[in-house]
C-alpha cells in the first residue's frame, strides 16, 4: 500500500472557509504525546524486524539515523518548508540514539519534535505567502522554476528559501492565470488554498505522525514493510476483501461539511433511495445515542461514526442538495450492511476481432484488477475469491465460443499469495507455481494440486511496469510452463517479495486484552521465485512480446525504489513444462513487429510517448506569463489533434459484450464535477490519451489490449497450420490446441 506524504495531504484536503485578509494565520497548539498503546507497538515493530524480517541482517543500529531525513522528506515531500540546517540539528540531536529510543523505550518523541518544526516553519511561511499575495508581481521577467524538487535539497538559508518561495508563488499564480483567471482572483485561490493548508495541518493526528515515522524505520529494511495505524488497518483489511459494513456512499468534505459524492449501486443508501449525491451531512446519531455534529470534522472520524455492525442502523441529520431553504434538514435512517466494492473484481467481455478470412474471431478478455479474496479459510465461503470469479468467467467465455483468451494483468499491484496459486491452476493440470525461499535459506514449493483444468486454450498474458507481486507470480509460472504468450512493457515491476501482515494485538497478550485498536506491521519475510528457479525481483518477468509504452521513461520499477533486495536465483524445481518453442514465439512476434511499423494506432502511441518524453525532459518551467501561454497554444494544439485522431482511430475499435459477474453494475450515481478553485495550481488533469470512460467497460483506443487480441488470433490461425496438428510437444499443444 502507497502511502500519500503529509504534504500531499495537506495540499489537496478539504477547502477552508475564508478569514480576512488582514488576520495572522495560526496553527492551535497540539502537544503530541504516545499512548502506552504505542509505545508497546513501537518495540515490538523494531523486535519484529529485528528477528523476523529476511533482510534483518542488512541493518545495522547506526542505519536507524536515516530516519530522519526520510521522515522529513515525508512530511515536506518537495523540500520547500524545512531548511538544511534543520536536516543538520535533527541528525545532531535525534541521529545516534534513535535505534535505543524506539527499540528500547518505544520511544518517538523525535517524530512529534520534528513535527512540531514543520508546523512553525509552514505557519510562519504561509503568512509570509499572504504578505507577498499583497504585493505587486512581476511575471514578466525571463526566469524559471523547478516544479519537481522532489531530489533536491533543503533551501540552504532563510534567504534562499526566501528566493526558493518568490519563485513557488510565481509559479502558483501563473497557473491559475492559464486558467482565465484574473491576477485578484488567482490570489483568492492560492490564499484559500495555503489557508486549507493549515487548518489540515492543525487537525493531524498523533497516531498519523507516528504511522510515518514507524514506516519509515520499517522502510529500512526494504520498500514495502510498513507499519499500519489501527485506522489503516482496518482501511487495508476493506481493500483486501472487498467489502465493507456501512452505507454504501461515498464521501467528501467541501468547504466543511461532508457531502455525499456517490452512491454505490445495491448498498443501503441506494436501496433506501433516501440519500443523493449532494445531500450535506450535517450530524450523525447511533440507536439510543444522541446526534453528534460533523460540521468541520475530518472525513475519516465521519466515516468511522457511519460505518458500524451489520444489521445496526445509523441516522443522518442531512441538508438536501435540491433544497432551495438552506436551513431545510431531513433525518435519514440506514441499516448497515454488507457494502461490495466491485470496482475491483475481475470482469471479462467477448471482442469480435478481425480474422484474415475476412470473418471476426471470438475472443475472450479477462480484467484482473488484483488479487483478493478471504484472509483465511475461517471466512464464510460466499466472499468473493479471485480464483473463484475468473473460473466462473472463463466459464462464460467458454460457453460464448471463444478460440483464445487474454489476461490482462496491467496496473494488478498483487494480493493475497494463495490466489496466485490457485489461479495460475486454472490454466495447468499441475505442479510447482512459485518457490519461497525464508532468511535462513530454506526452500518451500507450492504448487498447483488439482489436476482438472479449467481453461486449455490460447492464452495470453498482457503485463505493464505496474503488474507486481502476485501478477509476477502468475505470469512468470505461465511463462515458464509455455502456457501463455506475455505481452506488454519491457518487463513487469519486479517485486519478488513476499509480505505477512501481523496485528499487534495478536503478538503481544498485554494489547490483547486491551479494548483499545491496535495497529499492524506488513514485514517482509520471504523471497519468491519462479519455478525454474528465477526471481523476479528487481528484474521482473520480460514479455515475449514487447510493446512501445510511455511507463518505460516513469520511475515506477522496483529498482526506483530505496533499500530494494537483490536479485539471485535457486536451483530449478521439477516440473512438466518448457518455455514456448522459438517456431511458436518467432512468427508471433514478427507479425506483431510488423504491426508496431506500420499500423497508424502505433503512429498515434509513439507520437504521444515522444510528447511525453519532451515534457518530462524539461525540468524547468518558465515563470513568464507570456511564454508560458504561447506553451499552453502549442500543447493544447497538439492534444486537439491528438483527441482527433484517437476519435478516428476509435471507429476501428473490436466490437465486445461486456460480461459481469451477477447483474450488470448499475451506473454509478455520482454529483456534478466541480472544479475546485483552491486545488493546488501544479494539480494538472493528468488524465491518458489512452484512458477510459466512465461508462465503458473498456477503454477507447487500448492499442495493449488490441494488439495482445491480434496476437492471440494469430496463435489461434498458427495452430490450424498442419506444421503444428502432430506436434505433441507440451508448451506448444498447450498454447495452441483449443480443447476448452
């Protein structure tokens, strides 16, 4: 799970209403302390990667010092509000005791201190931002600013930072002029939006402070150990699964007062037909408790108020979006209930591609967004399992007549371990998916047992730099047994690793008997490999088939990341199957290359990737109103033809019959998209040329996904050549032979 820096968080929270211009601006005074609670969690975090952890060899007490830097960088992501000479005291004064502190005394009070410098050093600097907002500002001159300082240092003076701020500011209100904006106006939202600055910076929380730090110690070890909050936890348990208790709505605080952005199709709030996208809700009452107002409280206490048990019913004081009195109010009662979030469970659909005999071949596309499913065996068996929803897909596509089948694991970030097994069974008879290796050097093999398989046809597998983890797993199996062709970037993220999730309160019996919440540590405690003894980790898995991708110029490999494991490998385990036949690979790949030269879709895609690498290429940003106008001229043209051209090449998209598991989802019941006035100025649209919309199941113009669909037709058309019709060998029959 990514954590958001607090910066970030600040930067794009809730809206502030407006002060007076003339006010000083102040943070109310927060004393951060650690409950006993955490003091406990904080000990046990560091014995845990201490005696636990497969890199716990690797650190050392002295590597603790690094902390506090990365806290920092945390906290002030693009390196704007603290000064070198801060990173300099902290490292004097926190540095050499750090490891003694936490592991010792469970001890972090170095985080609340360095905590409580950001916060001076960001009141006293939005103040000075409102004392320049009133002055005149030249936007005429020929300088420039660095937008990402993400790698840079801390200003080195008071002065600097000065001239660091002139130039933010600048760059800030440039950005709301490009939006046709007057100079007073753009003032108005950079103000509102460092006023929202503070007013969220004065409502963090002492458990949030110290979720970041005991991260970032955990973070020592390798990029994806962690540390949860009892919050977090619970959050990370909701993404897992799948599901929740509560409402069904989704929610937002504008302008101090939480307003309803959606509500989810089936949930309670849906059923009940009380609530609508807009409604204000003003308070929230428990049975038998009275109502608690929400006005100006922080999203996440609401939403722990609204959800509950089960069958519990909560009532909503709520303000409605259509009422023309703004002190009408009505009282909506909700029974809570099982909420599913199927946004994220795997989909397919049936595409008709075009055959060389001029007729469309059927074939089957199978979206896994990532791998869920119960956290254990005691779970009632009606949640939804990944395994469980693509055999029941592929189900369905077999009965719709498909000659071949893609998965499409791009942007799958992984999940439960167990799935990817079972999963990757579907496709074979049997035998060894994936090699776990511990700290000590010993080697588990899990494999696939059942000998029934569920789909033996054409398959492909469609990756990108995003696909991690668990779709690596899969991916890598099927390659090695040449079940499937892999398609994509030129290779997956890389991470070979795998992560246990361990509560507290399950560790130590002091906290298990507590009523207070606990929180978690995500440790890393293995490595895994492919069966024949490869890992993926930092190296991925490499398609057999490449394809151009603007993810290739993103820092978004396992390799970007900070205290990353190394590669190696193990001895091979046995298993009956080979990597596909060059005779099989070569023509495939050849066809598709051919494609990628001469096929205008290609020409569009290259054209946005080298549109792309200019813009990323540029690390400056001028800070002339007019230069940067004459900019915008040129790249909205470029987007205008762009848009253009991808409505033509659209018309050539693969027909398809999008298939769901149930019903078809109801459209999402959403409220009017506002533009946010005070969203911060660097907050672009970021949306892809290649993106897709809200009410397709499939994206317009996926040049990926339509290239892998003519790949697999043409593994369909190489397998009725009679070259291959006596051919036993396995990979090849396995990829080839349509049986299922």
């Amino acid at each position: 799970m990514i954590r958001t820096s607090l910066f970030r968080r600040f930067a794009l929270g809730t809206a502030l209403i407006a002060l007076s211009a003339t006010a000083t601006f102040a943070v109310p005074d927060q004393k951060f302390t650690s409950s006993s609670t955490l003091t406990i969690e904080a000990r046990t975090l560091v014995q845990l990667l201490e005696q636990a952890h497969y890199n716990r060899d690797a650190v050392h007490s002295g590597d603790y010092a690094e902390v506090i830097p990365n806290f920092m960088a945390d906290l002030d992501g693009q390196r704007l509000f603290f000064l070198a000479s801060d990173k300099t005291a902290f490292g004097t004064r926190f540095g050499r005791n750090i490891y003694w502190n936490i592991s010792g005394l469970g001890n972090i009070d170095a985080a609340y201190d360095i905590f409580s410098v950001y916060e001076t050093r960001t009141e006293s600097r939005i103040n000075w931002i409102f004392d320049e907002l009133k002055k005149p500002i030249d936007l005429t001159a020929n300088d420039s600013y660095r937008f990402d300082r993400t790698k840079a240092e801390w200003p080195a003076t008071a002065a600097a930072a000065d001239e660091l701020w002139h130039q933010r500011v600048k760059f800030e209100l440039i950005a709301e002029l490009m939006n046709k904006k007057s100079l007073d106006e753009a003032k108005q939202t950079v103000r509102k939006r460092y006023e929202r600055m503070l007013k969220n910076l004065g409502e963090i929380e002492a458990n949030e402070i110290a979720e970041l730090f005991l991260s970032n110690v955990a973070r020592l070890y390798d990029p994806h150990s962690t540390y949860f909050s009892a919050e977090t936890f619970e959050d990370f348990g909701i993404q897992m699964k799948l599901e929740l208790v509560g409402i069904g709505a989704v929610l937002s605080v504008e302008d101090d007062y939480c307003t309803v952005k959606e509500i989810v199709p089936g949930g309670p709030a849906d059923l009940s037909k009380q609530l609508k996208p807009g409604d204000k809700i003003l308070s929230v009452a428990q049975t038998g408790n009275e109502s608690v107002e929400v006005i100006g409280m922080k999203l996440r206490r609401i939403v722990e108020r609204i959800r509950g048990g089960k069958g519990t019913q909560v009532t909503l004081t709520v303000q409605p979006a259509d009422a023309t009195d703004p002190s009408a109010r009505k009282f909506v009662t909700l029974t809570r209930d099982v909420v599913k979030l199927n946004d994220a469970r795997a989909h397919a659909a049936v595409f008709q591609v075009p055959g060389t005999d001029g007729h469309t071949v059927p074939l089957g596309v199978i979206t896994l967004p990532s791998f869920y499913g119960p956290a254990d065996s005691r779970e009632s068996t009606d949640k939804p399992s990944t395994t469980k929803d693509v055999a029941q897909l592929l189900g369905q596509l077999k009965a719709a007549g498909v000659q071949g089948v893609v998965l499409d694991l791009r942007h799958n970030g992984g999940g439960y371990l167990s799935e990817a097994i079972d999963l990757t069974g579907l496709f074979i008879s049997q035998g060894p998916v994936v090699q776990v290796k511990n700290s000590v050097g010993e080697i588990q093999v899990d494999s696939d047992t059942n000998t029934s398989v569920t789909y033996n046809g054409p398959l492909a597998v469609l990756v990108d730099r995003f696909s991690a983890s668990a779709s690596e797993i899969v991916t890598g199996a099927l390659q090695n047994y040449g079940r499937a062709i892999v398609i994509g970037d030129s290779s997956t993220h890389g991470k070979g690793s795998v992560q246990k999730v361990l509560e507290m309160k399950d560790l130590v019996p002091q906290l298990a008997r507590s009523p207070v919440k606990t929180g978690a540590v995500k440790l890393t405690i293995q490595k895994y490999y492919l069966p024949n003894g490869s890992s993926t980790q930092l190296k991925g898995v490499v398609p057999d088939i490449i394809l151009p991708s603007i993810d290739e110029f993103l820092p978004i490999g396992e390799g970007a990341l900070p205290h990353v494991l190394a590669w190696d490998e193990i001895p091979s385990s046995t298993f009956a199957g080979h990597p596909l036949d060059a005779k099989v690979l070569q023509p495939l790949r050849e066809a598709s290359v051919a494609r990628q030269a001469k096929l205008d879709e290609f020409l569009y895609l290259r054209k946005s990737i080298d549109w792309f690498k200019m813009h990323q290429d540029q690390k400056l940003v001028s800070l002339n109103l007019e230069a940067r106008r004459q900019q915008k001229v040129t790249d909205e043209a470029f987007r205008k033809s762009m848009e253009t051209e991808k409505e033509q090449l659209a018309k050539n998209d693969f027909t398809y019959r999008a298939i769901w598991l149930g019903a078809p989802p109801a459209p999402k019941i959403k409220a009017p998209k506002k533009v946010d006035p005070s969203a911060p100025a660097d907050a672009e649209d970021d949306e892809s040329e290649l993106s897709t919309d809200n009410n397709d199941a499939y994206a317009k113009v996926d040049v990926f996904l339509r290239e892998s669909l003519r790949v697999v037709n043409d593994a369909v058309a190489l397998a009725k050549e009679k070259q291959f019709a006596a051919d036993t060998h396995a990979p090849l029959t396995a990829l080839l032979d349509h049986k299922g």
